[in-house]
C-alpha cells in the first residue's frame, strides 16, 4: 500500500495522463497505450527506492524509468502541467511544492561502492 506522498503523486500523473491523451491521436489507434504507461508510472512509484521522501522525478539521480517512457513521460508533464492547475488546482498546488524537495541521499543499498 502507497503512503500519502506516493499516493498523491499516482494521482497526479494519473490525471496528466488522462488529459495528454485527450488530445493525441495515438489514443484512438491505441486505446491501451496510455493505460500502459500509467501502470508502468505506478509500478515505478511503488518501487521508488527513496518511498515518501522521493525527489521529484526530474530531479532524481537514479532516473528508473526506461529512456523511451522517460520521453513519453516528459512529455505528457509538458503539455499537461500548465492545463493541471485550472483543472485540479489543489493537486497541482501539492505536486509543485513536492518538486521542490530536496533531493535525499541515496540509500545504502543503492550506493555504487555498497558490496552487499
Ligand atoms: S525516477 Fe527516481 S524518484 Fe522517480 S520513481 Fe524512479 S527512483 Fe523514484
């Protein structure tokens, strides 16, 4: 089960998604892709190695998403940011403040020179 931040972060990509795929034409071609790539988004969320004190993905040293859905994610959050605060104002006002957290240390187990 999601804590409050991972929770909160699910929902925000989940409703950039949703409004990214209003637009575009690959949605019609392929009604799954979208859906795909918000449970590919989730999974990520639930392994997050930093959990509730996550950096904002853009900012994370880390970077575990695959390089093409990286892009794709880019590029929903480009078009869909500014169209998230008029549409999910509180949300939006939580996702921008959660941006700016610091970035944590690594954990241990994911440090370069951890040898366990
Ligand atoms: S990119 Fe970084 S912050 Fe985002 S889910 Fe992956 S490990 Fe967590």
């Amino acid at each position: 089960m999601s804590g409050k931040r991972i929770s909160r972060e699910k929902e925000t990509i989940s409703k950039m998604i949703a409004l990214y795929e209003t637009q575009c034409p690959q949605a019609s071609r392929d009604p799954g892709h979208y859906q795909a790539l918000n449970a590919y988004a989730d999974k990520r969320l639930d392994k997050c190695v930093f959990g509730e004190e996550k950096p904002a993905c853009k900012q994370c040293p880390v970077h575990c998403y695959q390089p093409a859905k990286r892009e794709e994610m880019k590029q929903v959050m480009r078009w869909a940011g500014p169209r998230m605060l008029w549409r999910h104002p509180i949300l939006t006002v939580r996702h921008l403040i959660d941006d700016r957290r610091p970035v944590p240390e690594l954990p241990e187990k994911c440090r370069p020179n951890n040898k366990a």
